[in-house]
C-alpha cells in the first residue's frame, strides 16, 4: 500500500521514525478526518503501529514537551555513537 503522506521510511532512528509518524496521524486526523488517518497507518506493519500508539501513551502519560525532549535526546545519543 503507498501512502499519499510522508511515511518517513528513510528516517533510521526507530523512535524518531514512530515519532514522526505519530505527529503526521495526528495531523491528519485535525486537518482531514479519522477515517484517512486510519488509512495512513495501514501502510504500517502491527509492530510499526503499536510503535506509534506507544508514542500517543508516552504523550498521554508525560506531556508533549517532555516526551518531545526525550526523544530528542535519545536520538541524538544514538547518532554519536
């Protein structure tokens, strides 16, 4: 299935991948409806998609701003070493 929306698969590191992809669903599902966000992330696999929703948890649990800061910072640990 391809998608009409970026399904950031040349992003490497994993989280900043399921982050990004989270961001477009959400965006999606403001600026179009659910029902097309629902079609965007069916071009993912089970495990890609419980990745996303796991992102929506961390945000639910810590807020946007803390969850954004940590995964900025392990990212950016992964890509110095």
């Amino acid at each position: 299935m391809t998608s009409k929306y970026n399904t950031f698969n040349d992003v490497k590191p994993e989280l900043l991948r399921a982050w990004n992809r989270a961001a477009m669903f959400y965006n999606i599902m403001a600026d179009r409806s659910k029902a097309e966000a629902q079609e965007y992330i069916l071009n993912f696999s089970k495990e890609e998609i419980v990745e996303v929703y796991s992102i929506f948890k961390e945000v639910e649990l810590n807020g946007y701003e803390a969850t954004r800061a940590y995964i900025s910072r392990v990212v950016q640990n992964e890509t110095v070493q």
